[in-house]
C-alpha cells in the first residue's frame, strides 16, 4: 500500500505536503531570504532531501503496514505516524552541500568596487 492509500491523498495534495516539507526544511537550515532561495533551488539539495525522505517514508510503511485494515487505526493516526517518522528531517542536514552553497552565495552586490548593502544581503 502505497502513502497516497494509506495518508487518503491524491497525487496533488501529497506533492503540495512534500513541497511545503521540503519548504520548511529549507527554512530550518538557513538564516536570510537570499540562502533559503539558493538552497530551495538547489538541485543536490532536493535530491539529499527527497533520498532522506525516502528512509522516512521506509520506516512509516515499515511501522505502519501491520495497522492496515484494523478497525482502530485511523487516517488520522497514521498522519500523526507520518509526521513522527519525517520529523527527523529536521535534525540532519548536507553540512557538504550547503558549505558549498554558502560559499558560492556569499558574495555581497557591488557597483563601482563599492558594497551596495540591501535587506537581502544584511546579514
């Protein structure tokens, strides 16, 4: 049983969770627009986190296959499930990739060989 079938989504809802998923992950790793931007279109990143999102949803059938069909379980439940078991995306991170990232992005706008301070490159 697939997580579309076990979480009641359809192919749309199920990306738009993924997006805003991988979305908020972004944020939790960045401290400007300007880094969450590059790393959200990062295409190494997306494919690390979808790779790791991958082991999450491995581990939610592997918890989750024995409930199926028990009068019991819920969608509910088995969302709850679904967001324990994603939940440690947030804990790990590329810390290679977004170095990279970083050092690549760092750069600050200028004109003339003068800095040219914005809101987006404060910080």
């Amino acid at each position: 049983m697939t997580t579309l079938v076990k979480l009641n989504l359809d192919q749309t809802q199920y990306e738009e969770m993924i997006f805003g998923l991988y979305a908020r992950w972004c944020e939790s790793v960045t401290i400007n627009h300007k880094q969450f931007q590059t790393v959200l279109a990062n295409a190494m990143v997306n494919k690390w986190f979808i790779l790791e999102l991958l082991k999450c949803e491995e581990e939610f059938h592997n918890l989750t296959d024995r409930y199926i069909g028990s009068p019991t379980v819920t969608t509910k439940d088995l969302q709850n499930c679904y967001n324990e078991t994603t939940y440690r995306l947030f804990s790990i991170k590329p810390t290679a990739l977004l170095e990279d990232l970083k050092c690549s992005g760092s750069k600050s706008f200028r004109s003339n060989g003068v800095p040219v301070f914005t809101v987006l490159n404060q910080n």
